[in-house]
C-alpha cells in the first residue's frame, strides 16, 4: 500500500512539472528602442520610391481627401493627437479604405499604441491589395509592432511577408 501511495504521489509530481520555457530570441536593443517618428519612416520607406511597380490609387470623396490632408498637416506640426482624430473622421467616412487605415495604424505608432498600429495595419491588409507599395507598408508596420513587443519570430516572419508583397515587373520585349 505504501508503494502504491508513493508511486502516486510521484506521478502527481510529475504531471506538476512544466517543460521549461523556449528560448526566446533576443531582439537588438537598437530596434526596439527606435523613436515613433523613426519606426514611421521606416514603414513609409518600405514602400519604396520605384515608380515602375503598379499601384492601384481608388477615386476618394472629397471630403476624405480633405481630412487626410489636414492629418497631413497636423502630423508634420507633431500634433498627432490632432492627426490621428482627424483620420478617424475620415475613417468614419470611408470604413474599409486600406490606405486610410494604413494612415491611421502610422498614427497610433506616432502615438506609441503598437496594439492599435498593428492591427489596423492587418485589417487594411485584409481589406487591400495583397501586393505592391502599400502592402509593404502594413507588414513593415506589423513587423515594428512586433520589434516593440520583443517577438523577434514575429518580426521576422512579418519581414518575410514584406518581401512577399513585392510584384516582380513584367518582361518587357
């Protein structure tokens, strides 16, 4: 009887162990410590400055264009309280432009709400074209949210959807 008490008292033990932790993978200091103002332009810049690829641009409302002007304007004067509130006016407006979205996630990273940046940036993903500039922009933006957070994987595998979102150019002959 005792033997049988003590092997299951040790089966007991055993089933209380956990496996220890993964080892997580380091994230350089020097990334995750990036100003917002430098984590948007790296998100803009992602996007590239070749004129060669093909980049759908929707017809907007006036009104839209107008509000996201203004954010503009706001934004370059640091006033992105301001800008951010602006775009979500426009975003009332205009609910499922990806673009817009794309504007309003760079925001919420001007803002340091990475949560909110990263997934706006998945719902314009979502919403928009899954190729081109703009696409860079949201997995560029999904890719710092994740730097922020210390997920260096998530990092990495949002990269690899940057790279993804490049469109080879046609052969020309």
């Amino acid at each position: 009887m005792k033997t049988a008490a003590l092997a299951f008292a040790t089966v007991l033990l055993a089933a209380c162990a956990s496996a220890p932790p993964p080892p997580s993978v380091p994230v350089p200091a020097a990334l995750t410590s990036a100003s917002p103002e430098a984590m948007v332009a790296a998100i803009r810049a992602a996007a590239g400055a070749d004129d060669s690829e093909l980049a759908v641009q929707p017809l907007r409302d006036p009104m839209v264009e107008d509000l996201r002007q203004a954010a503009t304007r706001l934004e370059a004067q640091h006033q992105y309280d301001q800008a951010a509130s602006t775009l979500d006016r426009a975003l009332a407006l205009a609910p499922e432009d990806p673009a817009l979205l794309q504007e309003r996630a760079e925001a919420a990273v001007l803002l340091h709400a990475m949560a909110d940046a990263e997934a706006l940036a998945r719902r314009a993903w979502t919403l928009g074209a899954k190729v081109g500039p703009l696409c860079r922009r949201h997995w560029e933006t999904v890719r710092q949210a994740r730097l922020v957070a210390g997920d260096a994987p998530g990092a990495a595998s949002a990269a690899a959807q940057v790279e993804a979102c490049r469109l080879a150019s046609p052969t020309r002959y």
